[in-house]
C-alpha cells in the first residue's frame, strides 16, 4: 500500500459541553453533515470525530471534545471551503478552540485500509492524538516518522491488522486559537481493534527492525526527549 502524500487537511476542534452534546448531535446530522456533502467538489472526505474518554493529557486543562477533519483536495480549495463554512449556522454552545491547516506527513499517512485488509463485524476504536513537537526538533521528528514510524504502521496494517488505518498530518497553518487551550503541531488518528494493546510493543517494533534498525525502546526514548504527548482520547466517528 502506498501514503497518502502531499495531501492538505482542514482541521476545526470544539468544546461542547456534556448537556449540550444530544442537541449538538442532532444540529451536527441535520445541518454539518448535510452541508459537508455539499463540498465534495472541495473535499475528499469530511469526518467528525467525538472524544469520549481521555486516555492522556501532558499538563492541566480542560479538554475539548469534537473534532472535525476535512481532506481537501488541494491546498487551493482551502480558501473556498472556508468561505463556505463562514455561512454556516453556528450551534451557539460549541467553543472553538482551533481552526487550522495540516499537510500529510510524508511516507507516514495511511488514512484507508490495506488492500486487502480483512473487514470485521466490530467498528474499531478511534485513537486521537494531539502531540507537540519542540520547535526545534520538528525536523527531526518528521524524520523519525519518515524512516521509521510511518513504515513500522504500514507493516502493521499490512501484515498485523489489528489497525484499520493511521492518519499522520502536521499542522502547516494555525488559523485561529483559543488562547485559554494548550497547542499542538502534530495530529494523529489511530482506528484500533481491542487486541492492539496485546500486540503494539511486538509489532511496532518489528515494524521499526526492519524499516529503520531501531529498536522499540531506543525510538520512544528519543520522542520522549523531543515532544509529548498533549491530548490523547478514545473516540468515534460520528454517522447518519
């Protein structure tokens, strides 16, 4: 299977309070997801993502919630799309905290299944990852991602499969931000299955023994020393 390269994504995070989340759910199916049907001739997929559980969390905040993914289908259109979305009504509960664009992380971006990829009758668990990199080491973390992480979960999802798809992008433009909320720069989503926890030190690190040379423990040594890991959840995607 090949990445999906040179790709730009257009990524909105909200904080919806829990009395709230019902009539969101609703106002999201009646209006969000209709109105991002309409932007097909801008996007290649538009995905909501709902944070149901914090898994990790680096420092004290509060968290936000939803998350709304839109693979453009090139940088161009960014602009359209948000003129577009600058007229779409507002649910008044939902705070933003980020608007912003990302680009796919080279050799490291694998947001469909492997080919031949064997479908099960359990949705899997959906992993976001919101990681800061030190700004100094953004190179080297690209590089990280590009020699040995990126190939280490294509082996998993080719040869393992307990992962569905990973979704690896870095953020390319910040276009606003809450100010009251902690940032990022690095955007990953993980769709699991529930042996994955059993089986992920064993197979990344095959993964990265063949890719790369490195170990398991020598590779998160290093990220440890160079990013952490801001807002980890469990989530789902949200459907009609």
């Amino acid at each position: 299977m090949n990445p999906l390269n040179d790709t730009y994504y257009l990524a909105i995070t909200y904080r919806v309070p829990k009395e709230e989340l019902k009539a969101y759910f609703r106002y999201v199916r009646s209006t969000i997801m209709p109105f991002y049907d309409s932007l097909n001739d801008l996007t290649a997929s538009c995905t909501i993502y709902q944070h149901r559980k914090t898994a990790e969390q680096h420092g004290k905040f509060t968290v936000w919630n939803m998350l709304h993914l839109l693979q453009l289908r090139g940088k161009p259109q960014a602009e359209e799309c948000l003129a577009r979305l600058d007229n779409l009504e507002r649910f008044p509960a939902a705070e933003m905290i980020r608007k912003e664009i990302l680009f796919s992380t080279p050799d490291s971006n694998y947001p469909e299944p492997a080919p031949k990829f064997r479908r099960r009758w359990l949705k899997p668990l959906q992993i976001v990852e919101y990681v800061d990199v030190a700004s100094h080491a953004l190179n080297e973390f690209r590089d990280i991602m590009i020699a040995g992480n990126g190939p280490a979960m294509r082996f998993i999802l080719e040869e393992r499969q307990w992962c569905q798809s990973f979704t690896a992008l870095e953020t390319a433009e910040i276009l606003c931000h809450n100010e009251r909320y902690p940032g990022w720069n690095q955007l990953h989503i993980i769709a699991l299955y529930l042996e994955a926890p059993l089986r992920y030190k064993r197979d990344f690190g095959e993964g990265l023994r063949r890719s790369s040379g490195v170990s398991f423990a020598e590779n998160f040594a290093r990220l440890k020393k160079i990013r952490h890991m801001l807002y980890k959840s469990v989530s789902r995607r949200l459907t009609r």
